[in-house]
C-alpha cells in the first residue's frame, strides 16, 4: 500500500521521482504527488504537484517543475476520502513536507493538541500531523536540525509508518525513517535515494541499505548518515542494488495480471531449480531443530492464507502433523494456547503484510520456539525476523490479483510437506524420486492448462453478464475455489462466494437460478461421486454449472453442465494446477465487463496497513 519515493542530487530529480512512482504503481492507489526544492533557487521554496489521476498526469505537471530534493507519493486511502486535499505530500507552514506510508493510531489526540497550539489542517489525513509535529519541533530546538526535529517526534506516533521530510531551508537534506513499514535507501553516484520499495530505483543507484526498525536516515547527495532509535550512529549492510527488472516490461501482453498467469511455468521451474532432495536445508534450519516441532501454526491473509488452507490438507494427510491456520488479523488479537514446540509459519507474497509480521510476533512473544517465512522477498521484514525461511521464484509480482506468487507458495508448502514426511519416516528414497519427477513436470503441465484459455474466454462472456458467481470445491480444492472466487470479485467486482460442496444444502442452495453460475473444481479424487451428487442439486433447481474436470472423469457436456477438461490427473499437485483457470476465467470476464484488472479499485498490492 502507498508508495514513497525520494531524491536528493545536484540534477534534476523530478523525472526521478515520476519513474519511480510509476514503477510503484502495482500497489495501487488513489492520488500521487510529489514536492519538490530547487538548490539552484536562492530562496527554494518548497513545490509541489498532486493529483487523483494516473501517475501520466502526474508526470505532464511535472514538466513545469525543477528540483534538486524531493519527496513523492502514491496514497491508498485510510484516513481521509481520495482528493487533491488529501494527497501527500502534506506541507506545514512551508517549512517541513511529509510523504508517509501506514497509520498513525493516536492521530486525533495529537490533532487536537496541534489545533490548540493553533495548527491548521487543510487535510483530513493522519499524516498531516506528522509534518505539523515536526514543525514544532524543528523550531522549538532552535538549531533547526532536521533529523533531531524527525527523531523528536517519532515516539510520539503510534502504528506502522515510514516516512520521507524534507525542509524548505535544508535543499540538501532529505530524511527517513521507519517504524513497522519498510525503507530502503539507494545509493548512487553524487545521488542518493529513497524509497519504499527498491524496485522503484532499480538500475538508478549501485547499491542500496534497508533501514532496521526505528532507524532514522540523513540523507544527502555525497553521504547517508543512519542512526538508530537511541540516536547513535549505526551501519547497516548494503547490498547490490537490482538491475531494472524486466518485470515492469509487458511485453506481448494486454496486463501484468496476463503476463504473470502465463510466467507460472516459468516462475514454478526457477522456485524448483536446486532442490535435489526434500529436508530441512531447503529452509535453512539444523537438523536437531527440525526434528524438535510436532505441530504447526500458520499465519497468513488473503490468498496467502488459501494457500495455507491447502496445506493444511497436504500436512496432515502426507505427513501426518497437526496443522492449524488462522486468518493473521484475527490470530493477533485473541487469546490463544501457547504450545512452544509449534512451529509457527508465515506467508507472505512481499513479507511486509502488516497483519502477518504483527501477528509473527505476537507469536513470538507468546514463547514459540520455531518460526519459518515463505516469501517471495528476500530482504523482507518477515525473512529477517524468523528463525528460517524459504524463498519463493515468483519474481516481481505486479497486478495487484496475485497469480504467480500463490502458486510458488503452493509449491513452497507442498515442499515442506515432504521434507516433514521424510523426517517422520514417510517418504522413502524411491518415493522421494517419483515425487522429485512429479514436480519436474509442474512447468510442462501448466503449460498444458493454459493452453485452455480459448475454451476460458468463451466461457467468460457468459459470466461478464452476471453479478453473482458461485464456487464449490471439496477436501483441498475447496480453497481452491475460495481462491477463485476471490480473484473472480477482485477483479470483475461480480458478487463471488464460495463454499464446501457438500454444505449445499446447508442454505447456499437458496441462491441457485438460472442467473447465477456456479463453478465446480472436479478432479478425479475419493470425493468425486460426492461432488457429483453436489452437481445434481445444482442443476435440479435450474443452475449452470461450469465445470474444471480431469482428463478422465466421466462428467459430460449435457444441458445444463459445462465442461472444460484439465489435461492430466495431478494427484496430491491438483490444487496448482486447478487454479489457473480459475485465474483465467477472473481474468477474461473482468476484461469483457471493461474493469481495471491491474489496479482494481479500493485494493492495493502490499498491504501494509491494518
């Protein structure tokens, strides 16, 4: 969520601040803008440009502007509805501008002390308080030091935040710090840089530094100065900066969304790369210590939290473990028994989600002893603060709609499923290379399935015409179809439910008419004949079922029931391989009702806010 991009050099900036924002916009958002100060201007007063429109407008305001600071900005709403006045970045006085990413908690209280002192908001925002408090401050320590003022004032806020200031009698300064929300800073040839994602900057600097929690960062062009929330000066390791990824390129295709659907075989190949064998090495952990866990706890939301669904069915069939999943914004908040030798999982496309890492830690402070990520970030939060973690080859992940992060995340799991079985005696070598095959020949299957999207397209314009879509699913496919009904409403913003074939009957049998689709993920499995006769009540009352069936069932086109049919039978790897189309067919009905797919409104990419 919201994106923070920052510049300070001896050149121009602007097209700087632009492109980066441009990069960033995959989190989504509902307003930009940047402020700028120009060195070369004998009283550089602070400039500064927003809009609730594209980044592309953001950038023809842009051309009237020069600056050799800047801050800059895209906003998903929290506080305050999406317009002009509530862009970031907010200006005190025309002193202090402030971009900031998160949620400040105790907003109000501080608004009103700062009203009192006789503040005026022009927002409704929480970030606006913030660059008033910083105000205060700046002017109250009398030196007018920038990154004393910012540090003065972090104790105050309460949440989650990340924030870029700059002062309009500092032209060479440019401030960051973090609390709870990530920050890099870009390092570069007589320039550096800030931002709150390093592909905003990727190919502009040579190296970059993540900030650790609390730190705050003074930036200028030939030097950063970092210190910690002590105020004593730290160094924090730096790491090549990524070239340009060519992850923002489209290529052939219509939306990322599109292009990364059709970069899972290629994003499956890469995850499975190295791995010769199943164990605890692939995660990073001692053997002593993996054989010391007899139950698991996974956290997650959204489709990650599907993806643990999944799991949760492969754990306890193949390797015999109890496994719990709990929604991570929920799990934070409730009472809980604590069992230390759980093994507590999180799992995360970015590794920033902040319901996720809170609810790490919750974990954590209840005395578990062992912690492990799937992420698809390296350098996230989530991969530095667990004990191991598994990286997920998914690549830069851009549609907001994840498709190719889910899947590596599935194959992530189904990897630690057997690496857990091997460990209590469930897996011989013999079966270990059958599996090993197995998974050698995701890449080639999926390819196989998404050859179906002609068939999907067809089936689409149907269902642009609906505003309710059903889907039902049994044993490990029904979050299957929760996935597919999640991507179906994200995306189209047609009315999707989803739900355990066999509670039909149970009341969502009331809904069924002709009207409303209900699509059925029928693999060749022990509970085919029970989702059959699932199948029948639907097409009693009238509904029309579209139906995602292996290569060998004996489900048939007839009136009433449409078929599309899968090209293999997958086993135990179904769940991955019967969720494409369902990705498919969210795809083509939001493209033939004419929706954004790429940024759907009111959702953002990383969330990471509560």
């Amino acid at each position: 969520m919201c994106g923070i991009v920052g510049a300070v050099s001896s050149k121009n900036i602007v097209e700087v601040l632009i492109e980066g924002l441009r990069r960033l916009e995959y989190r989504g958002y509902d307003s930009c803008g940047f402020a700028v100060i120009n060195s070369a201007n004998a009283k550089h007063p602070i400039e500064r440009a927003r809009t609730t429109a594209r980044v592309a407008e953001l950038a023809e305001q842009g051309k009237q502007f020069i600056g050799t600071l800047g801050i800059a900005h895209t906003r998903w709403a929290t506080h305050g509805k999406p317009d002009t006045q509530n862009a970031h970045p907010h200006i005190s006085n025309g002193l202090i501008a402030v971009v900031h990413n998160g949620i400040i908690e105790n907003y109000e209280a501080l608004r009103t002390e700062l009203q009192s002192a006789g503040y005026v908001f022009s927002s409704e925002t929480d970030t606006e308080v913030i660059a008033h408090l910083i105000h205060q401050a700046y002017l109250a320590e009398g030196q007018k030091d920038l990154g004393f003022a910012v540090r003065s004032v972090l104790p105050r806020l309460h949440g989650a935040y990340a924030v870029g200031v700059i002062a309009q009698d500092h032209p060479d300064v440019l401030i960051g710090a973090r609390v709870g929300s990530p920050l890099v800073i870009a390092l570069g040839d007589g320039e550096n840089f800030l931002a709150s994602d390093a592909l905003a900057l990727a190919g502009r600097a040579h190296s970059m530094v993540y900030l650790e929690e609390g730190d705050v960062a003074v930036i200028k062009a030939s030097a950063i100065q970092i210190l910690d929330q002590s105020g004593k000066e730290v160094k924090r390791a730096s790491k090549p900066m990524p070239a340009q990824s060519e992850a923002v390129d489209l290529g052939p295709y219509q939306h990322y969304m599109q292009k990364e659907i059709f970069e899972q075989p290629r994003a499956i190949g890469d995850t499975l790369a190295n791995i010769t064998q199943f164990g605890p090495e692939l995660f990073g952990a001692k053997p002593a210590d993996w054989n010391a866990f007899d139950q698991i706890l996974i956290l997650a939301c959204g489709t990650s939290y599907y993806s643990a669904c999944v799991a949760k069915y492969w754990l306890e069939e193949i390797a015999g473990i109890p496994t719990q999943v709990e929604i991570a914004s929920e799990y934070r908040y409730r009472k809980t028994v604590s069992l230390p030798n759980t093994l507590v999982i999180v799992v995360s496309q970015s590794g920033e989600t902040a319901d996720t890492l809170a609810a790490l830690r919750h974990a954590k402070s209840l005395g578990h002893l062992f912690t492990l990520a799937i992420c698809n970030v390296a350098s996230s939060a989530m991969v530095r603060e667990t004990d191991w973690h598994f990286l997920t080859k998914a690549g830069t992940e851009i549609g907001v709609a994840s498709t190719k992060a889910f899947t590596t995340q599935l194959l992530a799991l189904y990897i630690l499923t057997l690496s857990i079985a091997k460990r209590a005696g469930k897996l011989d070598p013999d079966q270990e290379k059958k599996l090993l095959r197995e998974l050698r020949h995701l890449p080639k299957a999926l390819h196989s399935v998404l050859a179906l999207e002609p068939q999907i397209i067809a089936w689409s314009e149907a269902f642009a015409k609906c505003e309710n879509a059903l889907f039902l699913g049994r044993g490990m496919h029904y979050p299957i179809a929760l996935e597919g009904a999640l991507k179906l409403k994200e995306i189209s913003y047609i009315h999707a439910e989803a739900y355990p074939a066999g509670e039909l009957k149970h009341g969502p049998l009331a809904l069924v008419t002709d009207k409303m689709p209900v699509v059925t993920i029928a693999p060749k499995d022990e509970l085919l004949e029970k989702l059959k006769s699932n199948m029948q009540e639907v097409k009693a009352r009238g509904g029309m079922l579209y139906v995602f069936a292996d290569h060998d069932t004996d489900i048939v086109n007839t009136d009433g029931i449409h078929v599309i049919r899968l090209p293999e039978h997958y086993g135990n790897l179904s769940p991955i391989l019967h969720v494409v189309p369902l990705q498919l067919l969210a795809y083509h009905t939001a493209c033939a009702r004419g929706t954004d797919v790429d940024k759907p409104r009111n959702l953002a990419k990383s969330v990471t806010v509560e």
